[in-house]
C-alpha cells in the first residue's frame, strides 16, 4: 500500500554549487508518496492527499523531509578508533589504523563492526556511503551482508596494499587483482551493492600493484575506482620519492590506468594546475572530508576553485580520520573550512553535497540523495528543534534556511527523528 508522509520537504532541482541556491525547492507543508520502496509522487500535502486517498498517512508536524544522507568516503573498519588523539597521516595509519585493520582477518569481528557502523551510520541518517574495507576479503563480505541485511544501497572495496604496510596487511600485485576481481564478480549490482577498486593510495601500492588494478578497471570501467589524493604535504614528498618519473600525485594513478570518470579521489587537498585540468577533463569526482582535513591538520579544500572548475564534489565523514559519523557535523565544517577560504556555502549547498552532490560524485545520483519520482526512498526526517539550544536560535528565523543552519552548524543524532530504506522505516520517529 502506498504510503503518505506530510511535513517541511527539502529537494533539489538543480546543482547550486553551479547554478546557486535557488535550485533548492522547500515546501512548509509538502508530501512525498512512497509506493513499492520507491518515490511515486512529490507535491504539496493537501493535493497528494486528494490525488491518494487510499495511502496511509504519516504526518511529521514541523519535522523536514529529506533524502537520506549518503557519506561519499568513510573506512568502516576505523569505526572503533574515531578521535584518536595526536597523530598526522603517516602516524596515524601506523600507530592506529593498521593496528585496527589487522583485526580484520577475523570474520566474526568484521561482521560485529560492519553491523555497529552501519547502525551507527543509520542513527545519524547515512542511508548510503562508499566505504573502504580492509585488506582480507572477508571485510568485504562482512560490510556487504550487513548492508544488504538492512537492505541499504551500499558501495565498498578491499583496500589493496603490498608495501609500506605491516606484515598482515600486504597482499600482492596478482593477489590484490585476484581477490578484487572475485569480490566485484560476488557482489557488483547485487541488489542495491556496488563493488569499489580500492587501492588505499600509491605510497602504499608497488607499480606492479597499481598496473594490475587498472587492468582490473579496464576489464570493468562501469565499476567505480577510489583512492586518496594529495591529503598532506609530507605525504605528497613520499609520492615524489616512491615514483621520481611521475608529473605529481595523481600521474602515479594515471600512469597505471587509474584515472576515470568513475574514479572517486578522498581529500584533494593540494592539488597542481595539471591534475586539476586532467581529473576536469575525465570527468572524475572528489570526495571533501573536512572534518578529517581539521583534525588531521591536513589543509583547507578548495571547495570554490574546484566546482567553478566543473568537478563533482560530495561530501564525506572519512571515519574514523573524520571525527565524527553525522553528516550535520560533516557539513558545519565544510562550512567552516570554506570560511577559512572566503567561500561561505549556503545552507541548500551544504545539504546537497551531503545528499545529491555525495550521490553524483558516487555515481548512484540517480537512484539516491534527491527527493523525485522514481527514486529509491532512502528519506530521513529531522527535528530542526533536536536541543534547547538549536530550538532557541531556530525559534528566531526569519526563514527556512535560518531555521535549518543552526541544525546543520549543531546537529547530530538527535536531530535524525526518523529513517526510511527503500520506503520501510527503519528508524522510529523520536
Ligand atoms: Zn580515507
């Protein structure tokens, strides 16, 4: 039976990070119609409620509909070592995430953090996310039948490295192609699942690695590829010693066939002219984990320069390099990084990288991130009111996007009243 649900609507008929803010539509009393775990209509409440007489009614009073948010780069397995403290990139993966990784071999643990993260990423309304796994294929197989369980549209990759990592978390070149193909063959559009080409990053991937990997892309171009991009200075320098032929970072990807328009590059903070023009010109989307680039002290993204430049940008928690698992807290520091860079987003931009822009950089666009008929219903409802202090300041807007900052700038859980996955909720409302 069709279902009607009724409160605030949030969708989006165009991008405005190009085409600005008022591509966004807001609705004070809107409708969605959810029929057969898809979006069957999108209106004002009271003429979808003429047009569907028979659909059961759910009405969410002042609460904001929304597309569920979709996380465009998170490692599931560094769930358990969010905020760790003192440590930068390098430091970071030897002292706590390799540590973490290892762990992995071990189904049965791979099982219980893939099902605590995907709660955890359901409580904070992340209905989709492209994730990193570990090294073993058995991390891999955890993630997806923990995602397919709950019955989300789920994106993951075994996270490929045979150098520059402990013993344990190395395969090989024919290994890593081997055991990455198996896993895509099992999973890649299995139901709502895709399969990512997951080399961690070139530091970490011999050439030989590398080649086999884009080998592997070539074989499955449809298959999106991701990997980490110019996070840090001192990592950038390593890139530039492991690879002395290479023009910069990304010509280490290029080189070895790993460079498209399905390639999804994490962080992109340091980029040079050319490797800007080249990931333009194929087409290839970024992934901006602002909380990760501040807690890490990688540097500041160019949000502006690099979406006036015509690339797709989505949004992103980097768990657990990121320090949070909200989206809300994801998007007051991509606000706060643009500040620092005297390029203040706008409420509609902030939420449309956290949805649609995310979805498009994943190349799941148009199945998820945007309320439109069609589209799978993957919807969250949030409280605009979810603490004393954001209902005080809300209580003071002028307007809806005034009304909805304080919930994007302090925000978090308790904000998410409820969760639907293809049009069955999953999470009570609050
Ligand atoms: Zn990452």
């Amino acid at each position: 039976m069709a279902e009607l649900l009724i409160g605030q609507l949030l969708r989006f008929e165009g991008d405005p990070m190009t085409e600005g803010p008022d591509v966004a539509r807001h609705s004070s009393r809107g409708a969605v119609v959810i029929e057969d775990g898809r979006i069957a209509a999108v209106g004002e409440a009271d003429a979808l409620r003429r047009d569907w007489p028979g659909a059961a009614v759910t009405d969410l009073g002042g609460r904001l509909i929304s597309a569920g948010f979709v996380d465009a780069h998170v490692h599931y397995p560094q769930t358990q070592i969010i905020a760790s403290w003192g440590k930068r990139l390098i430091d970071w993966l030897n002292s706590y995430t390799f540590p973490a990784e290892m762990r992995f071999a071990d189904p049965r643990h791979a099982a219980d953090v893939a099902a605590l993260y995907l709660d955890l990423a359901l409580d904070h309304g992340t209905t989709s996310m492209c994730s990193y796994a570990t090294i073993h294929p058995e991390s891999v197989d955890a993630f997806f039948a923990e995602a397919e369980a709950r019955g989300m549209r789920a994106m993951a990759g075994k996270t490929c490295m045979d150098r520059n990592a402990p013993e344990g978390l190395r395969d090989t070149a024919q290994a890593a192609y081997d055991q990455s193909k198996a896993l895509l063959q099992k999973w890649h559009g299995k139901g709502r699942l895709s399969y990512v080409i997951t080399p961690r990053f070139s530091p970490t991937s011999t050439p030989d690695q590398l080649a086999a990997l884009g080998s592997l892309w070539a074989e499955y171009p449809d298959c999106p590829m991701q990997t980490h991009l110019s996070e840090q200075v001192d990592e950038i320098a390593w890139v530039r010693a492991l690879f002395p032929e290479a023009r910069d970072y990304l010509d280490t990807y290029e080189t070895f066939g790993l460079l498209g328009k399905n390639g999804i590059y994490g962080h992109a903070i340091h980029l040079e002219p050319r490797e800007i023009a080249r990931l333009r010109e194929v087409g290839a989307a970024l992934a901006h984990c602002p909380t990760s680039n501040t807690f890490i002290g990688s540097g500041l993204f160019d949000m502006h320069g690099l979406t006036q430049a015509g690339l797709r940008v989505g949004l992103a928690t980097d768990t657990g390099g990121g320090s949070s698992f909200s989206m809300l807290r994801t998007m007051a520091a991509a606000y706060e990084v643009g500040q620092l860079r005297r390029y203040p987003l706008h409420p509609a931009q902030l939420w449309w990288l956290a949805t649609q822009g995310a979805a498009r950089a994943l190349g799941i666009g148009h199945a998820v991130g945007n309320i439109a008929v069609g589209m799978e219903a993957d919807l969250i409802a949030v409280d605009l009111h979810s603490t004393p202090a954001i209902a005080q300041r809300a209580a003071q807007a002028g307007d809806f996007w005034q009304a909805l900052f304080p919930t994007i700038m302090m925000g978090d859980d308790r904000a998410i009243a409820g969760v639907w996955i293809g049009g069955k909720a999953v999470r009570a409302l609050a």
